[in-house]
C-alpha cells in the first residue's frame, strides 16, 4: 500500500520496452467452435518467456475470456478447463485479443479486467498504479478478526488502517465485524481516489453499526492522533536489494512506492509503530519474510511481537502489544 513519496531509481529500461503481437480481428462469433478456436489462439500467444501450457497464463485466458463472455467471474474454471456453457456469445473478439495483447506486454490481469475478489469482496475496483490486493494479505484480516475479543456492543472499535490502497483491507473488516469506526490514511492520489470508490461501492455490505468515518490523505507520520484500539496495515516493505528482482509486471505496472521499504524494508513499518504506541493501538501488520526480528528489536521491551505464518508457512505478519 503506497504510504511515502520516497525517491529511488531503478533501472527499468529493459523492461518498459512494450511487447507487441500481431492478433487475429476475428468476426462476431457465437457457435461454440468458434469460441473454442478463439480460446486456442488467444492460448497460443503466450509470450517466448512463458507457453501456452503455463497455469498462469492459461489462467489468466480464461479469465479475460469469462469477462468477454459476460459469465460470472466464478465460471472462469470452467472455462479454463474448456467446459464451455451453450448460448455463448462473444460480442468483440477484436476486444478480447486487444486485452490478450495487454497481457502479453506484462500488464497485470486484474488492472485489465478492473477488479478482483479479496476476502469475502467481490470486485474489488483496481486500477494501475495502485497495488493490486494479494491473496496473502487475507491471512492478515483472518489474523486480527480472529484475536479480537468479544466487546459489549455498546462500546464501538476504532480500527486504523494505514495505507489502503483499492481500500480492501477496512472495507473487508467492516464487512466481517458490527460496530467499528473504520479510519482509512493513504497518501497516494490515485490510492485515495480508488478507496473512496470501493467504499462506495461495498458500503452497503458493511455490518450493522460499523462505519468508514474518513479517509486521510496523508501519511501515517502526519496523521493526526487517533484514539485507537488496533491498526491494521499492509505498508511497503520490499527491501533495496530486493526491488530489482521483482516480477516484470510488478515492477512496469505497480507503483514501487507502494512497493519499496527503505533499505532493510522497515522504513513504513517503525513509522507506523511510533504512531501506535504513541496512541496505544495494537498493531497487526505484514512485511517481508525475516521482518518480524526487525520488529522485534525495533519495540525491544516497550511491547510483546508476535509472529504469524502465511499460508505458504513464511513468517511475514507480526502482532505488537505495548506494555
């Protein structure tokens, strides 16, 4: 999530080339031989760095051909496995392999389609350069709902989280949780316009009594002092030596403020822990692997860390309790 205008160059000129592909302007289409003939093609154009037997890019086929096909999103495994439904009809196949050709340069599936499920969100807006929601960033949410203890229901949670990029993460836990004030703070302008966009767009799933009070455009150096009772965030921490080796679209597509840590990837993260102890707000935060012993010798004996495994079993989220 973007969180600092910091300056850092990288050398992205091999990678900013655009890959071009000449594509088939097929005709109107409907019969299921052409739909499949579509899909063929379109699976043949993987670029030389993959082929058109890799999962990811077969995926991501099924994907575009689902949205192009108007079906619900769900049906994309159908489609990847060439189950395809009757009454098909492909209105633009020109516009399908346009996006074929977007993904052939790199550009990442979710900023072709404009959405992507999180949680328990369906369509979740996403646009470039704002980072794109991470299926391990859900074990983050799963992690704070799951430690926090029954309040009375009188008493409202106050919940920061710092750096919402598309806003996914405080419009997931207003969905899941009753009686929260949500405060979001995000100082990116494309980050901040997209939040608002899918808080309007979810408000009406959020649960009884729970609210997005506001959103700050700032960073969490100059947010104002919030009384808190926990802060969520998923802030960047990609460390210096490791920007470079970051995935190709990630790198051309993806704003690297959104990405780039500082040198050791802790830079947003102590910043975020000087807020919260400074308000009292127990944090729950994700990093690189390696990030909780930084955490821990950062909070040293003014409070407890604790870590958590993602799904793939790296230690990447940490729990900070202030004595």
């Amino acid at each position: 999530m973007t969180m600092t205008m910091l300056c850092h160059s990288f050398k992205l000129t091999q990678l900013t080339r655009q890959r071009t592909a000449t594509l088939p302007l097929t005709r109107l289409s409907s019969s299921l031989s052409e739909i499949r003939e579509i899909h063929e093609k379109a699976l043949s154009l993987a670029p030389p760095a993959t082929s058109s037997a890799s999962s990811e890019w077969s995926l991501n086929i099924a994907h575009l051909l689902t949205h192009h096909l108007n079906l619900p999103p769900n049906t994309y495994s159908s489609i990847f496995n060439k189950n395809y439904p009757p009454n098909l009809n492909l209105s633009s196949p020109p516009t399908f392999f346009s996006d074929v050709t977007r993904l052939t340069n790199s550009e990442p599936i979710q900023y072709i389609l404009g959405s992507w499920d999180f949680y328990t969100l369906s369509n979740v807006l996403c646009s470039a350069p704002v980072l794109i929601p991470r299926p391990e960033t859900e074990d983050l949410i799963t992690i704070l709902l799951t430690s926090i203890p029954p309040s009375p229901a009188a008493k409202k949670l106050n919940i920061i989280d710092v750096g919402t990029g598309t806003g996914c993460i405080g419009i997931s836990i207003l969905k899941e949780l009753p009686n929260v004030n949500l405060y979001g703070v995000e100082p990116g302008v494309e980050a901040y316009n997209l939040t608002n966009l899918n808080i309007n767009k979810f408000e009406k799933e959020f649960k009884h009594n729970s609210d997005y009070v506001k959103l700050y455009g700032c960073g969490i150096e100059d947010l104002e002092e919030i009384e808190c009772d926990y802060i969520i965030s998923n802030p960047p921490y990609i460390p210096t030596r490791d920007m470079e080796g970051l995935d190709d679209k990630v790198i051309r597509y993806e704003d690297y403020k959104a990405l780039w840590g500082g040198e050791d990837g802790l830079d947003v993260i102590r910043e975020v822990l000087r807020y919260a102890e400074k308000v009292g707000g127990k944090v729950f935060g994700e990093g690189d692997e390696g990030c909780v012993e930084g955490v821990r010798r950062f909070v040293g004996e003014r409070g407890e860390v604790e870590g958590r495994k993602d799904f793939m079993g790296k230690e990447r989220f940490f729990i900070v309790s202030w004595l």
